[in-house]
C-alpha cells in the first residue's frame, strides 16, 4: 500500500528499539559504533553499524559537495580509489572543519581540489542529503560554485583527487546517465544543479 510521501509523515510501526551504542575504533575523522537495536519484529542486533564523522554542525551537516562551473561548462575529477581499482568520477567534496559553516568548506574545498573560487554570491545552495541512511550518521550540503574564477593557489594532491575535466551540459547529462563509476555526492548534487539552472532559465 502506497503512503504519503510528506517528510512530516511517521509510521511508528515501523520505529525499531536502539539499546545502547558501543564504540569498536575511530580515526582522525571518524567514530565507528556497533549499535545495539531490536527490529520491531523482534530481531536482535547486537552489531548495527553506524559510522560518524566527528565534527558535524548543529544541523547534523558532516561533509559538502560542490559542482564547479567555469566558462559556462561543469568540472569534475576523475582520481582512483584503491578500493575499486577504478578511475571514479567525482566533484569536489570535504568534510567540515572545527568552527567552519557548510559554505565556508566549500569554498575552501573548491579552491583546493581544483584551484579555481567563486564568490559567495555565486555559491549556490542545493540542499543537502544523506548519503547513507543506514550507515553513516550525518549529511552532505550540496552546491553550485557559478562563474568561478581561476586561483593563484596551486591545488592540493590529495588522496582521490585529479586534474579536472570540462563537461557540457549535454556531456554532464550523457555522463549521469551513462556512468557507473561516480560517486554518489556528486551524481545527487549534478542533477539538483541541473535542475536549479533550467529552473532559472524558465523563469527569465
């Protein structure tokens, strides 16, 4: 039976018991818990995993997605992850630091990740999103960096991160379609891009 798909609508059937939460490791940047629930048919799990970042804002906001556009097309990398064994596309992203807002990292990350800023009139908000509501505590703040500029800051080498590539919009599209290997931030904070900029175009 379908239900009403308003964010102001609970089935409390469906609510599970959370017992206690019991920590197993944690590194620079996260905590990692086995949590302690029971279904609401019962079942007994005693080694739920959650992973949680450990800065996060007031709104539970951990980490930002940014899609940068420059001369009128988008920018992605394309860096390998040892996981996969696989070139993965991605946008710039980070997580957030002690005292930061979500719009202060993203500028930040922008810069370092690709070498290109925007203003923060041109640092569009998309919202945000869970990345996995069954495993990490938190969300990702998605943006748009319109008409960025390029940085005199060299970008930094970290883990995951390229050189960009240029996309046009009919490229990005065939891109989110087409791709199986782009991560999930950036596919979600694509199409909210996306669909914020024909929705602009309709309205002028």
């Amino acid at each position: 039976m379908l239900k009403n798909n308003s964010s102001s609508y609970s089935d409390e059937s469906n609510k599970y018991k959370f017992l206690k939460r019991q920590e197993i490791c944690s590194n620079s940047r996260f905590d990692v818990f086995f949590d302690h629930v029971i279904s609401p048919d019962k079942l007994n799990i005693e080694d739920f995993l959650i992973v949680k970042p450990k800065i996060s804002t007031i709104d539970q906001i951990v980490g930002v997605c940014i899609i940068p556009m420059f001369n009128d097309k988008f920018y992605l990398m394309r860096g390998w992850r040892h996981q996969f064994n696989k070139d993965i596309y991605q946008a710039p992203a980070g997580f957030i630091e002690s005292g930061e807002s979500p719009e202060d990292t993203a500028l930040r990350e922008l810069e370092e990740e690709t070498s290109l800023s925007c203003s923060k009139s041109n640092l569009i908000k998309l919202g945000s999103y869970l990345p996995d509501a069954g495993l990490i505590e938190g969300k990702v703040a998605l943006f748009l960096a319109k008409s960025c500029i390029k940085s005199q800051k060299n970008k930094q080498l970290e883990i995951g991160s390229s050189k960009v590539y240029s996309f046009t919009k009919s490229d990005l599209i065939n891109l989110l379609f087409n791709e199986s290997l782009i991560g999930g931030s950036t596919l979600v904070s694509c199409y909210r891009a996306l669909f914020y900029l024909d929705n602009l175009l309709k309205n002028h």
